[in-house]
C-alpha cells in the first residue's frame, strides 16, 4: 500500500486520475474522497482545490462522453467532494480530529435545516422522485414509509460517506509521514460533554415529534457519537491485544443497534467506557 500512496503524492496529475478512476468504479466512488482529503491535508488547501476542480473537469468530460449531462452529474460528486475537502482544510489547521468531526456535524445539521427550508415538503419531494422505482401497492406502502425519514438517511448517508474518507485519509496519511499517529489520534476521540447533552435532549425529543426535522437531526448526531464508539472498541481491543477480526462483529452489528452505538459514545463523553473497560479484568 504504501508504495500506491507515495506514487498517488508525488505529482498533481496523479490523485487527479485516481480520484476519477476510483468515481468510475462501482462502489469506489468513496477512495476518490479519501485521495482528496489526503492531498488536501499534506499540501494544503490551495493544492486541494485544484486537485478537485481538475477531477471534477476530468468526470465532466467523461460523463458528457457517456451522453449523460456533465452539469447533473459533476454537482452530484461535489456534493460528496466539498464536505470532504472543508473537513480536511479544519484538520489540517486545527489538528483535532474531535473539533474537525463536531464541524461535521455542524455542516451537516446546517445542510438538512437548509433542505427544510428550500424543500417545503420533503416527504412529497422524495415521494415524487423515487415514486418510480416501487411499482404496485406494496411500493406505495414503503414510499409512504420512507419518504418522511429519506432526509435524514439521506443526510446521514453524506456525512458517514464523508467521514469514512476522511479518517482513511489520515491513516494513509500516518503510513505515509507518521506511523502509529492515526491511532493514538482515533483511539483518543472523544467529543464534548456539552455537545453530547444537546444530542441526548435531541434524541428524546425525537421520540415524541417523530418524521421531520428534529428525527433527522437525532439520526444525524446518532451518527457522530456512533463514531465515538467506535473509537472506543478500537481502543479497547488494542489495549487488549485482541486480534482485529474481534471489531467485525462490531462493524456488522452497527446498522442494527446503531442508536445503541450513539448512547455508548454519549456515555464515555460522560464516563470514560474506554480506560474502565481497559481496565477491567474481565472480558
């Protein structure tokens, strides 16, 4: 790997082709963020944007090639482009990964109270562009049940997207320039308490207003703390010397107890799970 990652920063063209390649591909649409973050946070901003204006003309033309119109399909990738390359210019400056990810946190909130606005209905908005998809009555039915949460998912979708790239980029960017940073960096993650009451009181109220605004916002910020466990069940099994097949488990569990997930993460902002678990001598 490393060699990939010392040839992809040695030039400019480089991370362009790749992060184009990589949008090409099925599925791995995500390296093309994590080839981005990565430039941006070793050379900076400036080098940042150019690599991304150079890839987003690069996919413009590939898709006006297809006949698919470059315009749609070039705004559809700097929707996942822009957030990643921001978070990157914050880490890069700040050096706090708990900083850069409440900044996540806060554009993302900031995105979905945006779409409410200019979206007066958003349950009709998803309704009428996903309506051809389902067909019959039983396609009714599951519109009817996904159009008031598809905001929400499809915000929450976004910002783990983003996220997930992110934190690949700062490892690669330890393999590259600081073995064993990444993980004394995520390991430590740990958000602020203050932050994780105004979640908590969000979560709640989201239980009694249900569909809207206030749900989306508790799935959104389910996420972030969702992260924060996460780190905590890295942390624990390094401390433990536990083989890494041990976190598949926890990976594969995620989406079914994923609101789970979150109230650990609010608990150790609270009680530091990761150091009584550590020190814990059972299992």
């Amino acid at each position: 790997m490393k060699p990939v990652l010392a040839f992809m920063m040695q030039g400019r063209w480089q991370p362009m082709l790749i992060m184009a390649a990589a949008t090409l591909m099925p599925l791995l649409a995500w390296l093309g963020g994590a080839v981005l973050a990565l430039v941006t946070l070793r050379r900076g901003a400036a080098e940042g944007g150019l690599v991304m204006a150079g890839a987003a003309l690069a996919m413009g033309i590939a898709f006006a090639a297809m006949g698919v119109n470059p315009m749609v399909a070039v705004a559809g990738l700097l929707e996942y482009w822009l957030p990643v390359f921001l978070l990157a210019v914050v880490l890069r400056a700040t050096v706090s990964l708990p900083l850069t990810v409440l900044v996540s946190a806060a554009l993302g909130s900031a995105a979905l109270v945006l779409w409410y606005v200019v979206v007066q209905d958003p349950a009709a908005f998803w309704a009428r562009s996903l309506g051809g998809m389902f067909e019959g009555e039983e396609g009714a039915d599951l519109m009817r049940a996904l159009g008031p949460v598809m905001s929400g998912f499809w915000v929450l979708g976004l910002w783990s997207l983003s996220v997930a790239s992110l934190l690949l980029a700062r490892w690669w960017q330890a393999v590259l320039y600081n073995p064993g940073g990444f993980r004394e960096e995520f390991h430590g993650l740990r958000l602020d308490w203050r932050f994780a009451a105004g979640t908590l009181v969000v979560m709640l109220m989201a239980t009694f207003t249900g569909p809207g605004l206030v749900y989306d916002l508790s799935l959104l910020l389910s996420g972030v703390f969702a992260v924060q466990a996460l780190a905590v069940a890295h942390c624990v099994a390094h401390a433990r010397g536990w083989h890494w097949m041990m976190l598949v488990p926890v990976y594969g569990l995620m989406p079914f107890l994923f609101k789970l997930y979150a109230l650990l993460g609010i608990a150790d902002t609270w009680f530091d799970l990761r150091q009584r678990l550590i020190r814990d001598n059972g299992g």
